[in-house]
C-alpha cells in the first residue's frame, strides 16, 4: 500500500470549511482507489495541524515549531485559508502569513504555478467581452516564489527626507533557471509556448531575467519563447487572453498577473494553486488564498471548488498521481456541467447547495467513476 503524509492547516475565516470538504475528498479517492483494485494501494495519513490565526489566538505564534517540523515531515501540505481583520494590526512577524512565508522557506520552494480557465459554462461571470472570450482562454500562470523583492531583504530607517524603505529585488542565474525550466517543461505538455515577463528596458534584474530565459530555451526547440515587457502584456491579457498559454515571471510580477488572471475569468474560487520545491513536495491552496469576505464564515456558502482543485494539483505534483488528479478535476466539471452550484458563486436556474452538500455530490460523482 502507498501511504502519503499530507499535512492539513485549516487556518482562518472560510479555510475549516474548505479544508472539511478537502479531508472528506481523501477519504473518498481511498475508497475509489479500493474499488477499483483487489486489495487497498493507496492510504492518505493526514496531520490536521494547527496554525495561522487559530495558533495566534492560542499562543502568539503564527507557526510554533514543533507545527512546522511536523508539516516538513509531509510530502506536501494543504492550506485553507490565511489572514483575518482582526490580526491586521500586529507586527509583520506575529501576522498569520508568517506560517506560509516559513513553511516557504522550510519546504525551500521556488516555483508557483497558478492555472486559469475561462469555463464556457460560466462564461457569464467574466467581466471581458463576449467577441473577446467566446473562444475562451486557459493560461497557466508560472512565477518564482523563492527571490526578488517579495523575498528580498526589506530595509527601513531614516535619511535626509525623514523615513525611508526600500526592498531588494535580487535574482542571479540558478534561481532563473529553476522556475524558467519548469515553464518550458509544462509548455512542452500544453501547446509548447512560453511568455515571460519581465522590465529588460528599465531594470538590471529583469534584464538577467530575460538573457537567461533566451538561453534556457535552446534546451526546449520545440517550444516557442516570447518576451514581453509587464506593462503591455498587463494590457494584452485583457484584450487577447485567448493567445497566451504559459506565462512566465519574477515573484511580484507573476503575483500581480496572476490575479489579474483569475479575475477576467470572473470565477477565482474555482482554481488552486500550487508551490513546488526541486524535490517534489509542495504548498498547496485555493487560488483566493487570503479570501476577505468573512461573512461567508460559517454560513456553508463558501464554493469548494478551489479547494478540490488544489488537491488534484497535489496529487499530481506531489503524489505522482496523474489519473487521481484527472478524476478529481473530471468531477469537478461534472458538477459545474450539471449546475450544481453555492451562493458563492451561481448564475440563475443553478442548484443552489451547501458547501457540505457539493462536496458530498463531487464525492458521489467519483465513485460512480470507480465503475468506469
């Protein structure tokens, strides 16, 4: 039997119910997964660990250490949620993001990688144009996480103008290499075509950047390499989203146009996210990471579909199980195909259910495959 140790960290606001659905999902890809074979092969050890605002509330610390050592110990690592009004005035270094920044470091993971799709039955949410999306669009966002001035080393204190900051926007040849080589990789199973982002006109970093991008990609000949320069790519995602396929970029850039991305689909709670260190174990979470709708908190209205999605992104990255993340992401389509919907996100005519109850039909959905 193939057992995985996978850790758990419900974290704050909508993040216990997501990650209810998330255990839940486990339990039932056991279950296929016994079905479909003579004998059980696959187990998932699950460690529900405590972190974020609910550690903060219990002992002032976002992450305590003997939580973080026990997530390294996994092969990959699920978040719910992170981040809370009410901790919006602590210090840098108690507020819940410090877990992920930590288990970042801890997990030494570099690449991010962000998919997005224009789902031609929920076409309706996107906020671009009908000639502009009518042949829809499906992008996968790839980004650094490791470097540049998200990373980088932030300095404050005073000068000749009274108060002054500044945050260091370091990149060098190995850390490029890491996440451009994974970008190539990726295009080479999709439609063999890469765009990276960059600011080569203007800044020494990005300007690396793209000399090493240029270079990398005499190892990938069958995949087409673009350079664009942020700003107008910015502009062209709007108006063509349909012409990109991957998207390459440093760490801030990536984490503004990724954003960007997710919102011409109009459906952000759709998609996961993943953060992948060289080894192969990985940060996984829905898209809308930091979701600041708190009334959605305890009213089971929360769209699980995100975090499904990042569990099929675990398995698939983490776990080396591709035909387990097809089926996931298959049932999810499923659903959305047939109108099951939450009050999160529905258009009219859909059926409306609970968090609880969605994840109960994407779980039904699934085994009625196990007989395919």
């Amino acid at each position: 039997m193939l057992k995985y140790p996978i850790a758990i960290i419900p974290g704050d606001g909508v993040g216990p119910e997501l990650t209810d659905q998330a255990i839940k999902l486990f339990h039932t890809l056991e279950e296929f997964t016994n079905l479909r074979s003579a004998a059980p092969n696959v187990h998932f050890d699950l460690h529900i660990l405590k972190a974020c605002g609910a550690s903060i509330d219990e002992c002032g610390d976002p992450i305590p250490k003997e939580v973080l050592d026990e997530a390294l110990e996994c092969q990959a690592v699920l978040f719910g949620n992170i981040g809370a009004k009410k901790y919006q005035n602590l210090p840098r270094e108690k507020k819940p993001e410090q877990a992920l920044m930590k288990m970042r470091q801890g997990l030494q993971v570099c690449t991010n990688l962000r998919p997005v799709r224009l789902l031609p039955e929920l076409k309706a949410f996107s906020p671009l144009k009908e000639s502009i999306i009518k042949d829809g669009f499906d992008i996968l966002m790839v980004r650094d996480v490791s470097s540049g001035m998200l990373a980088g080393k932030h300095i404050v204190g005073t000068g000749e103008s009274g108060r002054e900051a500044s945050d260091l926007e370091y990149y060098n040849e190995s850390i490029i290499a890491k996440t451009a080589s994974y970008a190539f990789r990726r295009a080479k199973h999709r439609k063999n075509k890469v765009t990276s982002l960059d600011k080569a006109n203007v800044l020494a970093s990005s300007a690396l950047w793209r000399q090493k991008v240029i270079e990398l990609s005499a190892n990938y000949p069958g995949v087409i390499l673009e350079n664009r320069y942020v700003d107008t790519a910015s502009m062209d995602v709007i108006r063509e989203p349909g012409v990109f396929d991957v998207i390459l970029a440093s760490n801030a850039y990536g984490d503004i146009i990724a954003d960007e991305l997710t919102q011409l689909s109009g459906t952000p709670c759709l998609f996961g996210s993943a953060e992948l260190a060289p080894d192969g174990r990985g940060i996984y979470t829905p898209n809308q990471l930091h979701n600041p709708n708190e009334a959605l908190i305890g009213q089971g209205t929360v769209c699980p579909v995100c975090i499904f999605s990042a569990v099929a992104m675990l398995l698939r990255y983490s776990l080396n199980e591709a035909e387990l993340a097809r089926r996931v992401d298959k049932a999810c389509q499923i659903l959305l195909e047939r109108r099951y919907a939450t009050e999160e996100l529905h258009l009219p005519g859909d059926t409306i259910l609970s968090t609880d109850a969605f994840g109960d039909q994407l779980c039904a959905v699934l085994l009625e495959m196990a007989a395919d």
